[in-house]
C-alpha cells in the first residue's frame, strides 16, 4: 500500500476491502471467492479461535478440485505473513503513515514492540512468505534436493506465487503429473508446519532431515489415494525415476 498501511479491524470484509498489501483477495483469488459461501464476510468471520491458537478458515459450497487446492494454498501462503486481526477492536479500518524499520504486524498493533517478528529458523531477517517458504538458504536447499530428486533443476523463483506457476507449467507426461503436482504441496505444507512447531511448541530448526520427511509425506498421501501405487515408501526415497518408469510404461 502506497503511504501507509491498513490497521487490521474487525469490520474490514475479507474478500471485498483493501486489507492485504494493495489488492483485493476477491480479484487475485476469483476462482476462491466464487466459491467461497460467505462472499460478504467479515475478517472475523473467517478466523476460527476455538483452539489455542487462531487461524484462518474457508467453507466453499463444493468440494475442491486438485487444481483449485492449489489456489486455496496460494491464498493461505498469501496470509501466512498477515497477522490474525484482534477481534477486540474498534469496528472501523484506519490509516496511518508507516514508521520506518517496523515491521508489519508492529506497526497494525497486533504485536507490541518488545515481540519478534524475525524468521524463526534464521532469526536474522524479517518474516515473509517468501523467505520462510523459498528463499532462506536451508529451504532453498530443500527445493533444491526436491528437484534433483526428480531429475531435474531450476532457477528458484521470486514468490510462492510463481514457484506454483512454474510448477503448474513444466512438462511431464500426464501419467505422472500426480506425482509432480504433489511434490510443491506437501513441501509448502511441511515447511510452514515446521516453522509453527518451531514457533509454537520450542521445537529446534532441523530442515536438514525435511527433504526426507517430505517424500515419506507424498509416498503416503498419494498411496493413500490410489489403489494403483503398489510402491513402497522406500522406493519413493531411493528409486523415483523407477517408479516413474514403470508409471509410464503400464
């Protein structure tokens, strides 16, 4: 946002205001919002706060497609750096010009100033989807071994946003697309699951050993949801241009 910056209040409509950076989530996420049961909610409204901790939650009127998860990801990567609105608040949205060197959620007020707001792996820059989710060297290194674990490079992108077109756009047979389309969900998934452990239950940083939790993670979803993967989970981690062999060939 140019000149300042949006207090997060409880009267703010969660598809339909300028809340999130300079965009409306209606406009980037239209597939999502179509979908979405409650068009004209509130910020409050979409936020469940019965457990310990807060988060965001969506009801659609359908189930969704695989393709469709993957923009429903993209719109939670997209709020993992927005903070839970304070539902105490003033029914109002306020600007106000941003203090230099504040980050995000200090200067909305949802943190005090005495609170961090760094990475909680590096604990050197501030967290952004992008840092926790691609760019922090250990994660990169996470891609990285991803990638040549399917045979494969690439020129890490700039946003999460683009990691998933890149991925929705690269060329594999279509037997094995399932497999593909797999591998940036769970890694997504996995890496932010990590860094809420890290965060809220003191675990210690290991992204050293998530590579190949990940691969563990897809080998059983995806056995889990077809009958015809007769591969062990031993094969996904050692021998995946096998089992890709052997997917194309039958």
């Amino acid at each position: 946002m140019v000149g300042g910056y949006q207090e997060f209040k409880a009267g703010i409509r969660f598809w339909n205001d300028y809340w999130c950076g300079n965009i409306r989530l209606k406009d980037e996420f239209p597939r999502i919002y179509r979908l979405s049961l409650n068009k004209d909610g509130l910020l409050k409204d979409y936020v469940d706060d019965s457990g310990p901790t807060k988060h965001w939650v969506f009801t659609f009127r359908r189930p969704l497609f695989d393709w469709e998860k993957s923009e429903l990801l993209r719109l939670n990567t997209t709020l993992c750096p927005t903070p839970i609105l304070n539902l105490e608040a003033q029914d109002n949205a306020v600007w106000s010009e941003a203090i230099a060197g504040q980050s995000l959620v200090s200067r909305i007020g949802i943190l005090d100033g005495s609170a961090s707001t760094l990475c909680i792996f590096c604990q050197a820059q501030q967290e952004t989807a992008e840092h926790v989710l691609i760019s922090y060297h250990l994660v990169w290194k996470v891609w990285t071994g991803l990638l040549q674990w399917w045979g494969t490079t690439w020129v890490v992108p700039n946003s999460v946003s683009n990691l998933l077109l890149w991925w929705s756009g690269f060329d594999c047979r279509k037997s094995e697309r399932r497999i593909w389309n797999a591998i940036p969900l769970v890694t997504l998934w996995s890496i932010w699951k990590h860094r809420n452990e890290c965060l809220f239950q003191a675990s210690s940083p290991n992204l050293q050993e998530l590579q190949e939790l990940i691969v563990t993670r897809i080998a059983i979803w995806l056995k889990a949801a077809s009958t015809k993967l007769h591969f062990s989970i031993n094969d996904f981690l050692h021998n995946i241009s096998a089992i890709r062999h052997c997917i194309n060939e039958g």
